[in-house]
C-alpha cells in the first residue's frame, strides 16, 4: 500500500485530539495524530503494541508509573495491555504505529 500525503481524512476521537490513518498492511497501521494544546488523552490500555514518535510540540506522556517531558524528535513504546496518558501542552504532531493492526482505525 502506497498513500500520498494529504490534509483530508482527519476525524476529531477526542475533545482537541485528530487522528487519520495513514497507511496500513497485515499487521501494522500507522496513524497522524494532531493534539491541540490544552487536550488530554484519558488514561486507557488496548491489546495493541504502540511506538511513536512526536515531530512538533510538546507533551507529558505517562506510561504505567513513569512520566515523560515529550519533545520534538523523542519516541516511546507501549507494550500491549499497558495504561497509558498524555498531556498536551503545545499544540503537537505525533506519528504513531499499532501492531497487530488495529481494524477500528481503518475507515
């Protein structure tokens, strides 16, 4: 699969959180996220294995019990089955892949 870059396709999942995913394969989905300033990303865990990377702004990511100052150029990993949040305190960018592929994501 092949997906050309295009500003259409976002959905807002949250107050102030868009996400469209970009491209996706048997077992991996890659997703675009764009985080308004201010927003938060509730405490919640899924079956999916997480690994992102933030391209703009800033946040606090808590993963199980340790707390991260995100910034540009940092990533992370979240094991499937682990509670995870985030803080959104500038507005940010965030590129993020799911495996094994998360088919609600799929539109």
């Amino acid at each position: 699969m092949f997906c050309k870059s295009d500003s259409n396709g976002y959905r807002e999942v949250l107050p102030g959180i868009y996400m469209k995913t970009v491209v996706y394969g048997e077992s991996t989905l890659m997703t675009e996220f764009r985080l308004n300033k201010g927003s938060i990303l509730p405490a919640h865990e899924h079956m999916h294995e997480q690994t992102g990377y933030l391209v703009s702004g800033k946040m606090i990511l808590s993963i199980d019990n340790d707390s991260y100052e995100v910034v540009p150029g940092d990533s992370w990993n979240i094991p499937g089955g682990v509670l995870h949040c985030a803080e959104i305190l500038e507005d940010s960018v965030a590129i993020e892949v799911f495996s094994p592929r998360r088919d609600e994501y799929i539109q």
